[in-house]
C-alpha cells in the first residue's frame, strides 16, 4: 500500500467525478469522510481531498500505481478552468451546469474496461451495473488482494472474456449482455484497437449511444455527446427539441460545444440527474 498526494488541486470533487455516469467501480467510503474507493485498472484506492480553497490535495492510498497513473487517471494536467469558460462563452444556458458541475474531470479509464462497462449499463441501473460488473471481476479477473475491509479483483483481461463461456456468464446474471461480452473479449484479442467511432460500432451488441459513451471515456474523443435518455429530456427541455430527434441534437452539440461536447454533456447530465434526486 502507498500514499499519493497531490497538492493545489482544483476543478475536482469527488461525487462530481464518480456519480457523473463515466465509471462503476468507484463507491462512497461510507465513513462520513466523503472519500471513495474503488478500482482502477490493475489498483485498489481509497481517495479524498483534504483543505480548501487553493490548498485543497488529492489523497490516494492505493495498492499500487504511481504518480503518474494517478495522474493520468484523473486528468490532473488539463484545464478544466478553461474548459467551463470556453463552452459558457460559446453556450451561456450551460452556465448553471457546469457551475453546479464544477468538480467533473473526465478520467482515463482503460480502454477495454470502458467497452465491456458500457456494454453491461444498456437497459440497466447504477446499483445492478456495480453489481454485474463486480460479479465478472471476481470469477474472470486477477486478485489484486485485501484492502479497506474487502478482497479486490482487477478488471478482466479481454483474453479471460473471450475463453468464458456465455453460460458462466449468463450465471452472473447478466442476460443478453453475456453474448456481446464474450464477443467483445474475442474482437479485442484478434482485431486492433477500435480508434473511431465506426469501429467501435462494428462490437456485437453496441449503438450509437454506448459507442459515443465509449469514445469519450475509453478513447478520449471529447468531441462525443453521448445521447441517452436523460439527455433527450435535457436537449428537449433547454432547447425545444423533440426527443425523439437524436440526430439535431448531435448536429446541435458539435455546433455549439465543438471540441468540447463531451465535457458539455457530462455538466448537463450532472446537472439534471442529480438535482432530480433531491
């Protein structure tokens, strides 16, 4: 185990980060302490953030990673300042999104993991994601070890999912999903890494929604505007568009937000998700 501290942290809070849609592996502590922990890659972590204001540190306790994973894992060198200043500029009606968002950073998450995620959340809610995706952790991933009060697994390898039969994973209960799983496994062993959008569609089982959640978390195409139907509901209510109108609401966020329509749709999601459950 080590200790990873990062100091003169801004633009990142915790729930903002983990609650936000992009990953499920990551829950509260549960300890009043408003740390997470959770798995990254072949790592167990515990974070927090410890002071305020321009003093605030990032503090991972983790089984392992150094620095520079955990910097990169949580996007540590780019300007999410500038970001929130140049859609808000370009769209002023985000304003109160991205405010209310402010501690949103897209992470770096592994490719694989994030196709094989994305696949298990279609048709699915947050606490039976957590729960499928843990499932195949534990029967198909590495055993990363004991650590804050439970045993941890890594995310599996694409050659475990590809060697599993679809019956095993069907007993995981992950019904239809079990067969793009495995299919998704087998493609990444024998094809090249998916690099756009067209190959990612080319994945058993994968639309135009979970493709787009897959370029933006697992390939860093930021200009994705993953439309699921939270967004639908968002994209009709702030700007009068039908919400069976998928294809102008893309042609809408690639005009207005460019570059930047990943991160756009990360605040407004944030936005609107969670204030709903308040």
């Amino acid at each position: 185990m080590r200790t990873i501290v990062f100091d003169n942290i801004r633009d990142l809070e915790l729930p903002h980060v983990f609650e936000c849609g992009q990953c499920f592996r990551w829950v509260p502590a549960g300890d009043g302490t408003g740390d997470y922990i959770g798995a990254a890659g072949s790592y167990a972590a515990r974070v927090g953030i410890t002071g305020d204001g321009g003093t605030r540190s990032l503090v991972i306790e983790a089984t392992g990673g150094d620095e520079d994973f955990w910097r990169s894992y949580f996007d540590l060198d780019t300007d999410y300042s500038e970001i929130k200043s140049t859609l808000i500029t370009r769209e002023p009606l985000i304003a109160a999104a991205a405010e209310y968002g402010s501690g949103i950073r897209i992470l770096n998450q592994d490719l694989f993991e994030t196709i094989i995620s994305f696949i298990i959340s279609q048709n699915n809610n947050i606490p039976r994601i957590r729960k499928n995706i843990e499932s195949i952790c534990s029967k198909y991933g590495e055993y990363i070890g004991e650590a804050f009060g439970r045993e941890w697994y890594a995310f599996p390898t694409p050659e475990a999912l590809a060697a599993a039969e679809v019956s095993d994973l069907m007993d995981l209960r992950l019904g239809y999903r079990a067969g793009y799983i495995k299919a998704a496994g087998e493609r990444f062993c024998s094809c090249e890494r998916p690099k756009c959008r067209e190959e990612v569609l080319e994945y058993l089982g994968i639309g135009p929604k979970v493709a787009n959640c897959i370029m933006l978390f697992g390939l860093r195409q930021t200009d994705a505007f993953p439309i699921d139907t939270w967004v639908k509901h968002i994209m009709n209510d702030m700007y009068g568009f039908e919400e069976k109108d998928a294809r102008g609401m893309a042609a809408f966020a690639a005009d207005r937000f460019g570059a930047y329509a990943g991160y756009a749709q990360q605040y407004l999601f944030y936005y609107y998700r969670d204030r709903s459950k308040n």
